[in-house]
C-alpha cells in the first residue's frame, strides 16, 4: 500500500506510475538512489572506474506509518525506468503475509505473464519443478516436495537469471515488514549478493513492525553503511509546501504551520487534512486554522471510523469486507463477502472513493495501511470471524483454490466442521508440495483445532508430521507417535507413519527407538510384504547402531535372507545392498560384498524414492569404494548427486552426497578435489545444524583430507571451531568420528590422548564384528600410539590389522596395513614389508597410499645404505605425492633426496585421468588376465615398467585389477 499517495498515483502498478508527486526534504534519500542507479546503469559519477565499484548495491529505507516510504519507493520506479532499467516490484500486505511466496509471486509472475508453459520451462531450466509451483507458474509436480533450502537456492538462480538477463534490474519491495516468512526470509538471505550483480534492491519498512526472521534487513552492508536510511517527519517548511501544492499558494503562514502541528510532519496525514480541506471549500487562513485538529482526528483511527459510519450500513460492510481480502481486491468478491448485490456494492465503492478509503476500479484497494489497518481492527469480532468464513467459501466458489482459502480459514473458531479441515489439509498438501513446510504446518495445526472427525484425525496428525519433518524432527515424533495412538482404518497408512516415524528417529540419532519402532509394528502386521520391508528397514537403522546389542546375530540373519531373495523388487534389493555392506563392515573378501552390490543395483536402486531413504544406496556405492572400485562409487555418486538436485533436495541430502563424494576423492588420492567438495558437504551441512548426522560426515571427512595434505593445524582449528569432540555421535558414520578425532590427536602429538580415544573405538567397533580396517582403520592408528611406549603391543596391533586387511583382500588395505606394520616393528624388517606394500599399492587405485608407502621405502632405503634404489623410490613418491596434493608428503620426499645429496626433478606426469595409447593396451592385457611378462613382452618393456603402467591405469580409471574390465567396458558391469 501505498504511502502519502492520492488516488491518481495511488495503484501499485508493475509499469510506470501515471502521474508524481512532489517528494519534499528527501533529497539525500534521492541522491543515494540517483548514485546506485548511475552506478548500475554503467553512468558512474565522474572521475571514478566503474570497474572499481560493484555494480549492484542495496538500498534500505525505514520509517513510520505515513512518513511517505512508498511514494519514495514509486519515484525510485520512475527513475530506474527513465534509466532503462528492468523494474521487479511487490509489496507486503497486512492480510496476506501469512500467505506462503506472496511477495516472490509478485516480483517474478509480472516478467513472464503471458508466456506459454514451453517458454516459462525454458526460462526456469532445471527448476522448473521446483521453483515454478512456489511461483504460482506450475502445478506441482508428484513425488516428494523440495526441502527449503533447495527452494530458496532455486529462487536464488531464477532471480540471478533475471539479474542478469534483463541487466539492470531494480528490485522494489515495499512494505517488507508484512511480507510473507518464505519471502522475506529468501529475499533476506539473497540480499548481500546484490552487490556482486547488475541488481539494485530497495527496501521499505516500518522498523518497529520488522518481524525477527527478517532481522538481516537491518545490518546488511548497503549503500548507508551497515544500517537503513531512517525516514524523519518533515518540518514546518516541507509540509507548508505539501499544503499549498495541494491547496494553492495563498494558503498563510499560520495556516500551514497549524497543519505541521497537528499532523506531526506526517505526510500522508497533511495529504488527507488538505484533501479535506479543499473537500469543504475551508479557506487556508489563520481564520479557518482552529478546524484543522478536528479534520486531522477524522484521518485515522477512531475519526476516521466515524467518518465511514456516516457512510451508511451497507458502505461499512463492503469496506469491512475489502479489510479482510486485503489487497488488490475484486469488487466482485468483495460484494459476495458483503452479502450485496453488484449494483449496491458498486455505489458502496463509489462513496468509499469519494471519501478517500479507496481507490483503483476493476481493483480495488485502500489509498494507505494506516486506513485498511483501521476499518479491519473497528470490525466486531465476531462480525469479523464470520466476514473470514465468507471469504473462504468465496474464494473456493470461485475457483482460487484452497491455498487461499486458507488464510481466511486460520482467522476462524474452531468448530467441528469437516470441510474447513478437508480445505485446510488440501491447502497444507497444496503449499507443503510447494516447498512451504512452515505455511503446511500452521494449516495442520489449525485443522486439528476444528477438530477434525475421530476417523480423520491420524491422518491430520500424520500429515502434520510430514510437514514439520525438515524444521522440528522432535515435534515430527511427537505428532507420529499420536497418530499411532489414534484409531487408524487404512493398514497403508499406520504403515507410512511407522516407516516416517522409524526414519525421523534415526536421523534425530535415536536409532534404537527407530528399530524398536519397527520391530513392534512387524510383530503386529499380517502382510508378508510389509513385514520384510520393515525388517529392511529395521536392518538398515540398526547398521548404523554403535550401541547394538547383537551386531553378529543380526549379520547372520541378513545374510540368510539376502541369499534367499532374487531383488525382484526395491525392499529386496535394499536388503541384499545391505548385506553387501555388512559383508563391507565385517571384513569378509571384498568380492563377496561387490557380488552382493551387483545384484543390488540389478534392478535398480534410486536415491531420492519419495518414501524411502537414501542411506542404502549410499552404503552399496561405499561398498564399491572400499573394494577399491572408486571409480564406480564415483558413477554412483554422480548419480545420486543429480537425483538429490533434481528433486531440489539441497539440505542434508546434498550435504551427504557432496560430502562422501569427497571421500571418495580422498582415498584415490586427489586431495584437492576432496577438499573442495568435503567445504562444499560441510557449507551445506551447517544449514542443517551443527553435531547433526551431517555436519559430524563433513567435520570428519575435511578432517581426513587436511591430515593428509599436512596441514595438521588447519585441522585442529577446524576440530576446534566445529566442537568436534566427544561426545560422539550414536549412529555409525563414515569415516568413523571417534577415530579420526583419535588421528587428529596423534598427528597434533598427543599421543597418550589419542591411545585413549582409539581403544575406545576398537572397545565399541570389535565386538559388533566391524573388523575392516579398510572402513575403519582404527587398530593401525592405535599402534602407531602405541610404538614408542609399548612397542611390542604396537605390533601386534599392527599384525592384527595386516591378518583382517588380507582377509579382506584388497590391495589398498593390505599396502596400507603393511606399511604402519613396518613403521611399528624392527628396523630389520621394514624395507621387506615397505616393498611389499609398495607392491599391493602398486594393484590399487589408493594413489595417497601408494605415494605414502614411496616416500617411506625411499627413507627407509636411505638410512640401509641402498641409494640408487632409494631414489627412484623417493622421485616416484614425489612425483605421486604432488599430485595427489600432499604437500607435506611432497616436502618430506624432499628433505629425504635432499639428504642424498638428490635435487628434485621436473614432474613428468600429466595428472590427467585419460589413459595414454600404452597404458590403454595394458589395461586390456590385464583385465584380459595375462601376466605381467606377457604384456611386458607384447609391450616391449620389462615386468617392473608395466608394472608402474598398471598402477597408473588403476589410479586413474578408479579400480583394481578385478574392476578392471568392467571400467574398460570389456565386461557388463552388473557382471560379479
């Protein structure tokens, strides 16, 4: 609504407006909006690069009722089009700020009114299904709703999009203290980035009227600093030039200063006071000054009531009824709120014009806040609930919908009436598929109030806890657990609360709530189908389990059943996906638990299922990567990635993906790349929450990247800043927390410390049968604690990971093991089990383990007197150890050559993951399984020579010899 306005400029119109009013005493407000909007339109002022300054900027401007915020925001419209620049504009409404993307409906329908569906698709790319229901451009589409954060991202991209396209931009928002939660908070969070765009943003509000989740508003770095550009009341000067521009210039002295006073140098009051003035034909003289305090007194509040009184019966009920539709009112709706006919309601917004309460025709609004804010608080209450249920039945008569309805219906008592729950839970799925859980919430709330009928009830409760899953698992749980309580016909529908319930369970790291969950319920069910799809479940929450009581057990009868079945459908297929990754955990051969990860993904295996999660495909993709096939994790989580994005899953779930995605980086070696996507995980996770399930993944993860590019006290800081610590988390993660806060020690020095924390891993991981020291190499970090005091108990820990690490059978682990073997044991048997470890590395695509397992054979050889065969080791670690990005290995392969008097070459190798012509052709000789002296034959090198041409196929394609094939493309990769 519009500040100090009259009718002929009061319409708040996308275009430019008709007509200006003189602004007065706002010429630095002006002068700051004429510099940003020289600056964005590439008019910098004189003497200054415009490369030096960014070319968007924010502007802030707040101030009481009445003191003509919207007339400096419609001239800020005026001049951004003299400038040529694209105007986005909206304002917030008193009746409509619980309307979920009121206010982002406003800015962005205008720019693609009229384009068919094709083009809004093509305009909003990717995010069309996301972004476009929220717009009010698309219906939304089935399957799960975007979670918050992946909306506003898309909302984010659309506007940057437009920013860009339709340079320069002016977006204009107006009364932003009444707009909607999803709005603002989005507008809010976006506005910094102003600055780094061809975008001017200009805000207007009322600063004790802000609500707090718009709190950024108020510090956000714009054109005045780090606070808005407060609007004072105008002086005695200022309003006696408004009065005589509206009255004429013979208005006296005395007259205009009576008018200051009285109005307070408001300017929306003096409009009105003259506009009366002129009405009654006063003279503007000191004679006639005395009747200015009581023309003033019918401006606003209880006057101005009076003055509508006058207006008679009918009159009041349509102003009462256009107060409660709000804004941009239709005069037909409003007279079937009013209970009038057309003919009457039209006489009734003729007087209510000509009385200045409103304005505009085909639609109808009030000329200011201040009079709408009046008429709706002077209406009865009981008038006034009652005038809310009318406008719900209109507005669902008239096929706008349930969503709109809805805001009307939140106004209303509760009273047992079955169609406002059916039209509040259509409005709650309507807005909750939109990506507005907060908005879905308050409708199921309300709803639950009405009551609804005893057979409805868990079904309201069970949707109440879908909607409150993203922002309040605890009340999710609390919901789910009454809906359980209720009385439930539909089995189908217990069933998907259990399954909800056992999930927000597990992801609050309640997870032996969550099994127990479904292990009461499987007692209970009849249907065999239903049964083993919560046993899979069941199985699934208690892998993640530190605290299971029977770990072993519970392997043992996965294994039978995931032997049983045929993966004929999704349940099936999870469960053998688990066995793999159980076989994963226990350490049984790695092709036991590749065989079982084939047949998972057989037929199938989504990550974004709108009723399942994703924890299962995750867990197959690791079994891969633990079995050194990092290539095919990569596959997998490439794919994963793109379900989550396309779903507009951009919380948690990306968090997870981008997170272990570095992960997997991380153990083929390319530690830059897994730095980046572990800030990238960890950026997202803080969304999410701090010690959450996803946030303790990408603490942990970065945590292992930085240790092994050295950089051991960006890593405590890290550690520090993120309260990584005890107490640990009672779901499982990976890598495990406790043991990388245990590496963590040991790398800072605190030796004695990290013995403590590592036994405690081994005490919780060993007897559930979590033996792999490839997942959780807690028992090699140990020894290395225990070398220096207790050397002997140091290598029989080493042993113990060397005998698991061989049961487990792949190269990586086994190289690995054997290199801390040889770290703890005899300096006699060190150069024996580094070669030896060499060679597994040499079989795998663990290109930081190989690199690290050079350098400590290269010094090894050293220090024995082997300096020909130390060096070609130490170059090969260099070189390996560079490109993975350890710099602190790369430095101690240095310092090692250095002490032989050795300079560092030139790096020779490219770092790139395509296959050279030579390497191509061993790698089919290999996965063909010939022999190293056949290839080395059929190549015309030696044996050692092809054996370093493997090792590099193996690092760069992402596998070992077994996966080979199947990378090459020789094989099917659903192929054991």
């Amino acid at each position: 609504m519009n500040e100090d306005k009259t009718p002929e400029t009061s319409g708040f119109r996308p275009g430019v407006p008709r007509q200006r009013r003189r602004l007065f005493e706002r010429e630095d407000e002006l002068a700051a909006v004429d510099e940003a909007l020289s600056e964005l339109a590439g008019l910098a002022p004189e003497g200054i690069d415009p490369l030096d300054r960014p070319s968007g900027a924010l502007l802030a401007f707040s101030g009481r009722a009445g003191l003509g915020k919207t007339t400096l925001l419609t001239e800020v419209r005026r001049r951004a089009h003299a400038k040529g620049c694209t105007v986005l504009a909206a304002r917030g409404g008193d009746q409509e700020q619980h309307v979920a993307f009121h206010v982002a409906r406003q800015l962005v329908q205008p720019v693609l009114a009229g384009a068919s569906q094709e083009e809004i698709r093509s305009a909003l790319g990717s995010w069309y299904d996301i972004v476009g229901p929220a717009l009010g451009l698309c219906a939304p589409a089935e399957g799960a709703p975007p979670d918050p954060q992946g909306l506003r991202d898309g909302l984010d991209w659309v506007l940057t999009h437009l920013a860009v396209q339709r340079a320069p931009m002016v977006l204009v928002l107006d009364d932003a203290h009444w707009a909607d939660r999803e709005s603002l908070s989005w507008l809010a969070a976006f506005a910094p980035r102003a600055e780094q765009l061809p975008l001017l943003l200009v805000v207007a509000y009322r600063p004790e009227e802000l609500p707090d989740y718009a709190e950024q508003f108020r510090g956000l770095p714009g054109r005045a600093g780090q606070r808005p550009i407060d609007l004072e009341p105008l002086s005695a000067p200022a309003i006696a030039g408004l009065v005589r521009e509206s009255v004429g210039a013979h208005a006296d002295d005395a007259f205009c200063r009576e008018c200051w006073a009285v109005t307070a140098g408001n300017p929306f009051e003096a409009v009105e006071v003259t506009a009366k003035v002129r009405d009654r034909g006063l003279e503007p003289n000191e004679a006639g000054a005395h009747l200015l305090r009581d023309l003033a007194a019918t401006v606003k509040g209880s006057g101005l009531i009076a003055r509508l009184e006058r207006l008679g019966t009918s009159t009041v009920r349509f102003a009462w009824a256009c107060a409660v539709l709000g804004t941009e009112i239709s005069p037909h709706l409003a007279a079937t709120v009013a209970g009038l006919g057309g003919e009457e309601a039209g006489d009734c917004a003729d007087r209510l014009r000509g009385a200045r309460i409103l304005t505009g025709a085909d639609t109808l609004e009030f000329v200011h806040p201040l009079i709408a804010t009046a008429v709706y608080r002077a209406i009865p209450g009981g008038v006034r609930v009652a005038l809310h249920g009318q406008a719900a039945w209109a507005v669902i008569n008239e096929g706008l919908g349930a969503a709109v309805a809805a805001r009307h219906l939140m106004e209303t008592h509760p009273d047992g009436d079955g169609w406002v729950v059916e039209q509040l839970r259509a409005a709650a799925r309507e807005v909750q598929r939109a990506g507005a859980p907060d908005a879905a919430r308050r409708y199921l709330g309300r709803a639950l109030r009405e009551p609804p009928p005893c057979e409805e009830r868990a079904g309201v409760l069970y949707e109440l806890g879908c909607a409150s899953l993203l922002t309040e698992p605890a009340s999710t749980v609390n919901h789910l657990r009454a809906a359980l309580a209720e009385p439930i016909a539909d089995p189908e529908m217990r069933h998907g609360i259990v399954y909800r319930l056992s999930q927000v369970l597990a992801h609050s790291d309640r997870l032996a709530e969550a099994s127990e969950t479904l292990g009461h319920e499987m007692r209970l069910t009849q249907d065999a189908r239903v049964r083993l799809r919560m046993q899979a479940e069941q199985f699934m929450w208690d892998a993640f389990r530190s605290d299971e009581p029977d770990s072993p057990a519970r392997s043992r009868r996965l294994a039978r059943l995931a032997d049983r079945l045929s993966g004929r459908d999704l349940t099936e297929r999870y469960i053998i996906g688990l066995r793999a990754w159980d076989a994963t955990l226990r350490g049984e051969p790695a092709e036991v638990a590749v065989q079982h990860a084939e047949r998972a993904l057989a037929g199938g295996l989504g990550w974004a299922e709108a009723d399942r999660g994703f924890e299962v495909p995750v867990l197959v993709a690791l079994a891969f990567l633990y079995a050194d096939r990092p290539g095919r994790a990569e596959e997998l989580f490439a794919a994963g990635i793109a379900d989550f994005e396309q779903q507009g899953w951009r919380g948690g779930h990306l968090s997870f993906g981008y997170t272990l995605l570095g992960y997997v980086r991380r153990r083929r070696g390319r530690l830059a790349e897994a730095e980046d996507f572990a800030r990238a995980g960890l950026r997202l996770a803080e969304r999410v929450g701090r010690r959450t399930p996803a946030h303790w993944y990408a603490v942990s993860i970065l945590i292992e990247v930085l240790l092994a590019r050295g950089r051991v006290t960006e890593a405590a800081l890290l550690g520090e800043e993120h309260g990584f610590g005890p107490p640990f988390p009672a779901a499982v993660t990976f890598p495990d927390s406790q043991t990388v806060f245990g590496e963590l020690l040991l790398a800072r020095g605190k030796v004695r410390e990290a013995a403590v924390e590592l036994s405690a891993a081994g005490r919780r991981l060993d007897p559930r049968g979590m033996r792999n020291p490839a997942w959780c190499p807690w028992l090699l970090h140990l020894a290395r604690a225990e070398s220096h005091e207790a050397p002997a108990r140091a290598v029989a820990l080493a042993q113990e990971a060397v005998q698991r690490a061989r049961q487990y059978g792949t190269p990586s682990a086994v190289g690995h093991a054997l290199r801390i073997r040889a770290e703890v044991g005899l300096p006699a048997e060190r150069a024996k089990l580094l070669e030896e470890s060499v060679a597994y590395l040499d079989r795998s695509p663990a290109g930081h383990e190989l690199a690290c397992s050079l350098v400590a054979l290269g010094a090894e050889l050293r220090r024995t007197g082997r300096p020909a065969e130390a060096a070609d080791h130490l170059y090969r670690g260099l070189d390996a150890a560079a490109h993975c990005g350890a710099d602190g290995l790369a430095e101690q392969a240095r310092d090692e050559l250095a002490a032989m008097g050795q300079r560092p070459r030139r790096l020779h190798s490219t770092g790139t993951d395509t296959l050279t012509a030579r390497e191509r052709t061993a790698a089919a000789l290999a996965a063909r399984g010939e022999p190293a002296a056949s290839i080395a034959k059929e190549l015309g090198l030696d044996e050692p020579a092809v054996t370093r041409l493997l090792s590099a196929v193996f690092r760069k394609v992402g596998t070992d010899l077994g996966g080979l094939g199947a990378a090459l493309g020789e094989v099917s990769p659903d192929r054991p």
